[in-house]
C-alpha cells in the first residue's frame, strides 16, 4: 500500500499532499467508497454537511479499520449556517452525523458574501478550534477580498483555501494569494468532473511521454503546483489510479504548457453563489 506523502499547515498540523473527495455519493455509496480508499491508502477523506453524506462517511471511517488519528477527515459548514451560534451548532450536528469527536478540517463552504456572516463564522471556528472540536480551520471558494477582510477583522488566517482548480480554471491570481498568506490551496474538481482530460494537447502529451493517464498528469500537475487534490472516484480503478503519481516528474516545459489551455469556470462564481 502506497504512504502518501504530507505537508505541513500553517497551524503546525500536517496533511497528506492528495485526498478523497465524496460530493456527490449518498450515504451508502460514501460508506463503501470510503472504505475502500482508506484500505487502498488514501488518509485525506473530504465531505460537507451540503452532500448530505456524513453519516455514510462516518461509517466508512469505522468500517475501515484504520485508526482515528491516520486519518484527516474534512468536513465544511454549510451556508445556512454561518453565525456565532449556528456554526457551533452545525459543527456539533456534523459531528454526531460522523459518529466522531473532533474533525481534522473545518471549512467555511462558500463565503456568501451579500449575507455578511462569513466573519461572525470564522469567529465561531477561532472558538471551536480552541475547543479542540476542529483541530484546523479553513475556508472554501474564499477570495482575495474575503480572505484580506478575515485577516483585518479576526487577526487569523485559515490554514487551507479550498477552490476550483483543474487545468482549465488555473486560479494563478489566487494561488499567489493563498500563497504570500501561507494558505495552501486545495483544488475541488482537480481532473474537471470527468471530462476527457486527454484532449488538452499538453495532457495528451505528457501521459504518452510519461506512460500514465491523463488524470494521473493532471493530479501531478496540481502537486507540482503546489496545489492539494481532493479526486472523488467511485470505481476502485479510478481511486487506485489517482494514488499511482508519486513515481514520475513533469518536466518544467510541460507544466508551462499547460498555460496554453483556454481558461473557463466550470461551477459557481463565490462573489454570487449562495447555498443554504
Ligand atoms: N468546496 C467546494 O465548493 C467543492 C465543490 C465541488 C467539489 N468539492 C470536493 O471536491 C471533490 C472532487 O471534485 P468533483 O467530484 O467535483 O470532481 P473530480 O474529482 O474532478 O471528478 C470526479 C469525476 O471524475 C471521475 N474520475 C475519477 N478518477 C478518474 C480517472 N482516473 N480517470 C477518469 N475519470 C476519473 C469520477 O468517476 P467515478 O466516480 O465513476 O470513478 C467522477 O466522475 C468532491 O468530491 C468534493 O469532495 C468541493
């Protein structure tokens, strides 16, 4: 079984450097998936109180096996939720929805900036945090401007920048933001969702030269990026696929070739989108 490799967060906690996304599975489908990744090795299990899936991860994590403290379990607040009160709330239902006691990773899901309320919720992570209930706190889909105002008015910066990212939505702007705060971006729909990855000519390129898929170029890419891949996979094949790049290197002209693909979001603009 391959031992991925970690990274150190900014709070002093470490992270594997790839991770399991679970949006969208039902319970019992998270359950098995789970399962089954953390047998294959992935230790990095991400999930939100939106998918609506905890209870199955939860299950997964204890069908599994593997012990409590190998695993970084994510999991995010939703929109509805944000406000002192109802953050400390929402944190404590997606923990009785896993059946555990703390997360490794709690994330604002998306800073909906017209309901103002992203500050008084981070407020409530400083807080829970503090009560060991979340041993790191971060935010997701969060821009320049959201993350500036967090640091003006709490003085505390979240450790992990979760966004769009894949090959077609580069994120180079916040990228260099996260990084002069020394926030690590972790990229959401890191191989696009499943699109054919193989017809971006760079992709295609370096999987023939390097004798790999498409999805494990791309997955090396964000890791030489800098950047923390978070790949939902449901077939077994897939899940051992997209552990198997830690045995070649892109070369610095091919990741520069990547600069080539026309650039498009594939999902939601964090400045409009609201989920309650
Ligand atoms: N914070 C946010 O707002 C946010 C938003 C979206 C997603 N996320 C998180 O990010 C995770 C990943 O994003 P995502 O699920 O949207 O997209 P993704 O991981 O880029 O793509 C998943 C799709 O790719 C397929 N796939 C997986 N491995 C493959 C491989 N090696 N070759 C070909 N196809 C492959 C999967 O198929 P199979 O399942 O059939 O194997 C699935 O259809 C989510 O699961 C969720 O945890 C967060």
């Amino acid at each position: 079984m391959p031992t991925i490799p970690t990274r150190s967060l900014s709070d002093g906690c470490s992270i594997p450097v790839i991770g399991f996304g679970t949006h969208p599975m039902s319970d019992a489908e998270a359950e098995t998936s789970v399962a089954s990744a953390l047998d294959l090795g992935y230790r990095l299990i991400d999930t939100a109180s939106l998918y609506r899936n905890e209870i199955g991860v939860g299950r997964g994590i204890a069908r599994s096996g593997v012990q409590r403290s190998d695993i970084f379990l994510t999991t995010k607040l939703r929109g509805g939720d944000q406000g002192i009160v109802e953050t400390k709330a929402g944190l404590k239902g997606s923990l009785g929805r896993l059946n555990l006691d703390y997360v490794d990773l709690f994330l604002i899901h998306w800073p909906m900036p017209s309901f103002n309320k992203y500050v008084d919720a981070w407020r409530a992570m400083i807080d829970l945090r503090e009560e060991g209930l979340a041993r790191s706190i971060g935010v997701s889909n969060f821009n320049e401007a959201h993350l500036d105002r967090l640091l003006d008015e709490t003085g505390v910066l979240p450790v992990i920048n979760q966004i769009e990212l894949h090959p077609a939505w580069a994120q180079a702007h916040l990228r260099d933001v996260d990084a002069r705060y020394n926030i690590v971006t972790e990229s959401w729909s890191p191989i696009g969702r499943g699109v054919p990855l193989g017809l971006y000519p760079p992709v295609a390129a370096a999987a023939q030269t390097h004798d790999v898929t498409p999805a494990q170029v791309v997955l090396r890419w964000h890791l030489q990026l800098g950047a923390l891949p978070i790949p939902k996979a449901s077939s077994i094949e897939h899940q051992r696929e997209n552990l198997d790049v830690f045995n070649f290197e892109l070369s610095p002209a091919e990741m520069k070739a990547f600069a080539s693909i026309k650039q498009e979001r594939m999902d939601e603009d964090p400045e409009f989108f609201v989920e309650l």
